[in-house]
C-alpha cells in the first residue's frame, strides 16, 4: 500500500473513532488548552 494511502486511512479512523480533541495554544509563553468537539465527512 502506498504511503499517502496508508496515512490517509489512519486519519479517517482517527476521524471515525474520536469525536473530541485538544485544540493548543500559547500567548506570552503560557500554554491554553481547549476541548473541542469535530466531525468529518469523507470527501470522495
């Protein structure tokens, strides 16, 4: 299989199998974290 095909399906798994992720960010060197809820469609 070839390795863009592989990495595609394990992002789709990822996509079908959580439903939240953690968003990171930083500002004046101090690290945020949100919760946020996703959803994915197959595009083809």
């Amino acid at each position: 299989m070839e390795r863009t095909t592989k990495i595609r399906n394990k992002i789709e798994e990822l996509f079908i199998s959580r439903k939240l992720a953690v968003l990171t960010t930083s500002n004046a060197g101090q690290p945020y974290t949100s919760l946020v809820a996703f959803w994915g469609t197959n595009a083809n």
